[in-house]
C-alpha cells in the first residue's frame, strides 16, 4: 500500500488529542500514548516535541538527571525540529530544551545566551504588537487590550502564588494564611467593581497555591481552605466569562474547555495523581467537589 499523507496525519491529530486530554488525570497512561505515538510516528514534530516534553517534564521543574539520561536523544530530536520545522512555536521549545539541558550540565551562563538570543522580551509579543497595530479609538484596539489584559492578569496571579509559596521565610501556615487573605481582597474586589481582572487574578491565584500545596507538602486541611475558595473564584470567572465574549475565547484558549468550574471539577475528581486522589479519601475534600459538581 501506498503512504496515505492525509491518513497519517488523521491518526497523529487524534492521537495527540486523546494524550493532551489525558495527561492531567493519568500521567502513566498519557505516557504509554505519548511513547507509542513517537514510536509509530517518529517524524512528526509535534509527536516530537509532546514526547521531549513528557519524558524531560514539561515546561518547569525539570529533573536534571531525567534529562542528562536522554541528552543525545533529546538533542537529536531538538536537531531535527531546529533544522527542518517550519513552525516558531515547536523551534523555540527545541531551544529551550537546548538551555534546559545546558543548565543541567551545569552550563548555566550557556543556558541563559540561549535565551537572550533566541527570545523575545515581554514587551515583544503576539499580543502586544497586535494591540499597537491598530489605533486606540478603534474596536479592533479595544478588543486586543481586552484579551491582553485578562491574559495577563493569568500569568500574574500564578506569579503572585509563586511569590508566595516560594517564600523562605513563611510557614505553610503563613503562606496558606497569606493565600486567604489575598484571594478575598480579590474576590470582594470582583464583586464590588465587576471586572473580570480581579476574578482572573483570584482564580489564577489560588490555582496555584492549591496546587503547590497539594504536591509541596501542605496538609489536608491547608489545601482544603484553599481549594474551596479557589472553587469560589472558578465559579464567578466562569458566571463572568458567559457575559463577556473576550474573556471567554481567553478562558476558553487557556484551559481548553468551554466550561471551567465543571472541567476544574471533573479534573480533580477523576485524577490519577497519587496525592490527590488521596485527598478524595478525605469526606471534607470530596464534599466541597461535589457540591460544584453540576453532572
């Protein structure tokens, strides 16, 4: 038989969506699909590039002997993605496995001239530079610092947890606490002025201290103090977001799902992590779930 081009890439399409959709609930099953489909479809860059990813892990907290154990592999593969991918996206991760290899080596000045060379600043991006391209009394302007504005108030409440839980001189105790108090500031700050931002924020947030604490040493009950209000917070962005076309499609793009209190739900009621399905052994943890559950 003949190399049906379109078949092939039929299967890799349907192969990739069934691994992205299983990777958050089933690590070891989404790295039985990810391994075969490398094996099946060696060529393909974004088989490629899932595989790299999967194996050496994801996009932060490398391990830095996963990676010294695949470098010739992973190099060979950042190779091919590097000189023969025509996609920015898929070239650029293959630079960053590139530094992320180098700092493994302990060839951290090398990891960093990747990154000024190969990387843009923040104030470089797809979404800035389409929001300056057009003039600011405009609906195409205003439509694009919308969408920036509720993107980057994303990326800043995960950087805010980050701050937080990361900060040697709090307590688990401390940081839960800090977590309370900010996550309410943002939420009363939602209620009261109606802005999408604060409630992106409070979810962002919260998201990620309950996801620190839950896989950095925080007891049942820090994570459940933490994972209630962060439920609060994916109910009102998600109430906002079916009022508000823009933060929808932004929502929308960053979880990749129509619906995010009952994908949050189902994604942390049918996990396969060890320690949170621990957590569902616990009658307070499993209570609060269901109460946000709408199936």
């Amino acid at each position: 038989m003949g190399y049906d081009r379109e078949k092939i890439q039929a299967e890799i399409k349907e192969v990739l969506a069934y691994y992205k959709s299983t990777w958050k609930k089933d690590w070891k099953k989404a790295r039985e699909i990810i391994t075969k489909a490398y094996h099946d479809y060696p060529n393909d860059y974004w088989v490629m590039h899932y595989y790299m990813c999967n194996i050496g892990g994801d996009m932060a907290d490398n391990d830095s002997t996963v990676l010294l154990e695949h470098k010739d592999e992973f190099l060979s593969i950042c190779n091919k993605i590097i000189d023969g991918c025509t996609e920015e996206s898929l070239r650029l991760n293959a630079w960053n496995m590139r530094a992320k290899i180098c700092y493994a080596e302990g060839k951290t000045e090398e990891a960093m001239e990747i990154y000024r060379s190969k990387f843009t600043n923040w104030y470089h991006t797809l979404g800035q530079k389409s929001e300056q391209l057009f003039a600011k009394n405009t609906s195409e302007y205003y439509y694009w610092v919308q969408k920036n504005m509720y993107e980057l108030a994303e990326f800043a409440g995960d950087k805010l947890g980050k701050v937080v839980f990361f900060d040697a001189r709090l307590s688990i105790q401390d940081k839960v606490k800090k977590a309370l108090k900010y996550g309410e500031w943002f939420l009363t700050a939602a209620k009261e002025t109606n802005e999408a931002f604060f409630a992106i924020v409070a979810h962002s947030f919260l998201g990620r201290m309950n996801n620190d604490l839950i896989y950095r040493g925080g007891t049942d009950a820090d994570t459940i103090s933490i994972m209630n209000k962060y439920l609060v917070a994916t109910q009102r962005l998600t109430e906002l977001s079916l009022k508000n076309t823009v933060l929808f499609e932004v929502t929308t793009a960053c979880h990749d799902t129509d619906n995010l209190l009952q994908w949050t739900v189902d994604r942390l009621l049918n996990t396969k992590h060890c320690r949170m399905e621990e957590l569902l052994n616990n009658p307070e943890y499993a209570k609060i779930l269901n109460k946000y559950n709408s199936k």
